[in-house]
C-alpha cells in the first residue's frame, strides 16, 4: 500500500454530515496500524500513503489527496473537511494513490437546503 517494504495495514474511513452544514463533510481517516516485511520494515518502520478521496460536486467529480505517514500502532484520526459536496444522495471513494488498493465506497446522505 505505501512506500516502503510493502508496508500494508487498515484505515477506518467515518464520514460525517451536519445539517446545519449543506454541501460539507467531515471526512475522518484512522490508521489501525501498519506492518512491512523484515528486515527493512524493522529499521524504519513508517509507511507513506496517499489517500484519495472522492466525491461529486454538482456534476463535477472531484478528488482530495490526504498524505499520511503511518506507523505501527493505531493512530489519532485525520480530519477533512469538505466543502462543495454535492447535496443529497452523493457517493463518496476512498483509495490510495499511486497504488491503487482495494477500496471502499459509500451512499451518503449530504444535508440541502
């Protein structure tokens, strides 16, 4: 997944909307923790990544990379916060950029007016 002895691990993805808030999103990104292969992982064990976010915005598809430098233990989460998100039913992609991994997309409700 990252950059350095096939580092690989989970990060949870938690979106959250405000109706208060139309059109935005709070996005939040969790690592779970990160593993690489030996020996190289056990002299620097930190996994760059690249997490792409995307999302419409009217008819307009957009994308947010969101650069994280994980390491073995779970971490405190990294809020987005977008802005612009088409309101409504919108779905919203999350993977890893330049390596493309498996990842995860949801239906989500956007706050309208």
């Amino acid at each position: 997944m990252g950059n350095n002895a096939f580092c690989h691990g989970a990060i949870h993805v938690g979106i959250d909307t405000n109706p208060a808030k139309r059109g935005q999103a709070t996005i939040s990104l969790t690592s779970r923790g990160f593993t690489g292969t030996q020996p190289a992982w056990g002299r620097n064990p930190s996994c760059r990544v690249n997490v792409a976010i995307g999302y419409w915005s009217g008819i307009q598809y957009r994308e947010k990379g969101v650069p994280m430098n994980l390491g073995p233990r779970p971490e405190a989460p990294v809020r987005v916060n977008l802005r612009g998100v088409g309101q409504g039913i919108n779905l919203m992609s999350f993977t890893t950029h330049p390596n493309l991994n498996k990842g995860v997309s949801y239906y989500v409700r956007i706050p309208q007016p």
